[in-house]
C-alpha cells in the first residue's frame, strides 16, 4: 500500500473517531425519542421502493410513530456532523442502501438500525463479498469505515439469501429474516397496477402502445478503475437500434447512480424509450418482455411470468472483477445472450402477451410473495 492511501486512511479513521465522539455527546443529553423512525432518501431523493413500502404499511399499522426524512450526503466531510442530531435519539433508522453515518458510530442500545436493501435476491457480490476485489473495498479501508456494519434487522427475499447477506454484511444470520421485498405488493394491488398502466400509457403515442415494449434494465457500473467491465448496455443498444424490427419499441430504465448525460445518444435513437419517469416496478406492468445484465430486478419481473434474458457479453470479465452468488443459471430462468447478434435476435422474436415459465427462479429468490411489508412491520414491532 502506497504512502498516499495510507495517510488517506489514517485521516478517515480520525474522522470516524471525532464523529463517534460527538454522537456519544450527542446521545448523553438527548435521550431517544420513542416511536422516532428516521428514514435517509440516498438512492433516489424521493419515497419509493421498499421503503415507500414499509413507510405505507408503518404509518397504516402504527399511527403512533414519527417519521423524519433525510437527504444524507454520504461522504466524510462537514456537512455530515448534521446527521448526528438526526439519528443520536432515533427508535428506527430505515435504510435500502449505504448509509455512512452508521458505520462511523457504535449505535446506542434501544436503536433500531433496519436495512431493506434495494435488491432482490443475492445475485452479484457486495460488500464483505468484495474485499480486495477489483470493484470492491480494501481491508486496509474496512478497517477505517467498517461499510455495512451496526444492522439489527436486514430483510431478505426467501431463506436461500441469508448466508449470502451474512456474508456481505459481515454479520450473523439471527438477525436476517427471509420475510421478502416489500416493494413486491405493488404487483398484487389490483387498483393500483390499473392506475399505473393507465398512467404509463397516456405518456406513450398512439403507435408504441401497440408496439411489442421490451424493457431494459442494467445494473450499476462502478466508475473509473473500479468499473467491472467495458460494457455499456447504452452503448449496445445504440449500435443495433436501427436493425431492430419496427414493432419493437425498447423502454430504457437507468440505474439511479448513472451518469444521465449519457440518454442523449439514446435519446437520438427512433426505438428507445427513456422510462425514467416511472421506476423499473412500474414499467414491468407494461413490458412485453425484460432484458438486464446482472440487475436482481429480473427476479421481481420472474413474477409476472413473461419472457426474460441477460445480456452478457462480459460474464467472464465480470466474474473475475466482482464476482456472482451463484452462476446464473442455477438461479435465473432467463435466456444467457452473449453477443449483440443473440440480443438482437431475442428482442426481435419476442411477440405481445408472450408467457414463460419463471417457477425455478420464484421458487428460489422468494420465500413470499404477498403481504410482505406486512409481515417486516410485524417482525419490527415485537
């Protein structure tokens, strides 16, 4: 390790340090405050997903609780101080990402630190399954900023995921329950699906909702030399836009991390549809068929029993710099595309009201499929 990183290091454990010291301070003249739930918007500054799930149930369930919503900044610097007085006399702190505030405390007894993490499944590696890694974080740094540590509950999607959750989160299995994604009840909510087709289609013309929708969903690349790969599902799609067949409209849904000056070359395609004005959940209703790399939201589309596929050209490359849970035909059901000449074979083929048969990857990424956030407020409130 060079001189640089060192010092580098040495500085972010100083920092972590001075922020345990001034949350103790914090939490002598402030004594929790019961039925406080603090919940941090990172990944998309707004409500959604599995939080907007158990937040839905929480306030349903449980009018007795307070909730406070914080934009975190996430990064070592001043502005993060603030967060102390935030999270200090919190009876819950809802989380579905990284949160860094939490990794530089040792969180008070009678705080409840809950992650619903964003992904479905246990597909590619995070956290502790990175260490050294190419995409992931050093041990040099893990001993500065223990990532993902402090967690009192992490919910995941059936009882197959707990070893792999304990593993990237550095913690024991007692404290993970195989209860499910919440974000999933959106799918058996009869009214809401109607509303949110209805919404969907009044913002496509008149000639793409009849045309075959192919939705596209990639995961996150890391950026500069931590980035697995070369890939670039835009990049991909730009280059067979024009061969693909004219009934063929391809919805385009971004990673919420990406880089958005990149839609503009996508954006000068005839056939692709920018969909970040609703999240991958809702597009799923409309789509025809689904398309990602490495994305865990192909097992959420698994639910809707419609044709799937990977595209990825990389897979060895991706192994190498990352690493996967398991190969992705022990827990996926999709088609394996591994050149531009199978993908655009596959989008070409598909065809409306298409059915496919998913029960392998339901069965093993999904423990239940209703009620779910139900069930987490249960599991949080004994």
């Amino acid at each position: 390790m060079g001189i640089l990183k060192k010092i580098h290091y040495k500085i972010q454990w100083v920092y972590r340090v001075i922020f345990q010291y001034c949350y103790k301070i914090m939490t002598i003249f402030r004594p929790i405050q019961k039925n406080k739930v603090v919940i941090p918007l990172y990944r998309q500054k707004v409500l959604e997903g599995n939080l907007k799930a158990v937040y839905d149930e929480l306030k349903k369930s449980q009018p007795q609780l307070e909730f406070q919503f914080i934009i975190p900044s996430n990064k070592t610097n001043l502005k993060l101080f603030k967060e102390i007085a935030y999270i200090s006399n919190a009876e819950y702190i809802l989380l579905d990402d990284y949160y860094l505030p939490i990794y530089l405390i040792q969180p008070r007894k009678g705080t409840n630190v809950v992650q619903l993490w964003h992904a479905a499944g246990a597909f590619k590696k995070f956290g502790y399954s990175t260490v050294n890694t190419k995409f992931g974080p050093s041990s040099d740094y893990l001993k500065a900023i223990p990532v993902h540590s402090h967690y009192t509950h992490v919910f995941v999607s059936s009882e197959n995921m707990i070893p792999y959750y304990a593993e990237a989160f550095n913690m024991s299995q007692n404290n993970i329950f195989p209860i499910g994604v919440p974000r999933i009840d959106f799918f058996t909510d009869e009214q809401l699906v109607k509303q949110t087709k209805q919404k969907i289609f009044n913002t496509l013309t008149l000639e793409q909702q009849h045309m075959v929708k192919v939705l596209v969903a990639p995961t996150y690349r890391a950026d500069s030399h931590y980035r697995e790969s070369d890939m670039d599902m835009m990049e991909e799609l730009i280059t067979i836009s024009k061969t693909i067949a004219k009934d063929k409209l391809i919805i385009f849904v971004g990673h919420p991390y990406i880089d958005k000056d990149k839609f503009q070359k996508l954006q000068e395609t005839g056939n692709v549809f920018l969909g970040n004005q609703f999240s991958t959940n809702e597009w799923m209703l409309v789509a025809d068929a689904f398309i990602t790399d490495y994305s865990s939201a192909i097992f959420e589309f698994a639910l809707l029993h419609k044709p799937l596929a990977h595209y990825v050209p990389d897979l060895e490359e991706y192994k190498k710099s990352r690493g996967l849970y398991n190969d992705i035909e022990v827990i996926s059901d999709g088609t394996v595309l591994q050149s531009r000449k199978q993908l655009l074979e596959w989008i070409n083929q598909r065809k409306a009201g298409e059915s496919f048969d998913t029960s392998k990857m339901i069965h093993y990424n999904f423990s239940q499929t209703e009620d779910i956030a139900k069930g987490i407020v249960e599991q949080l409130m004994k």
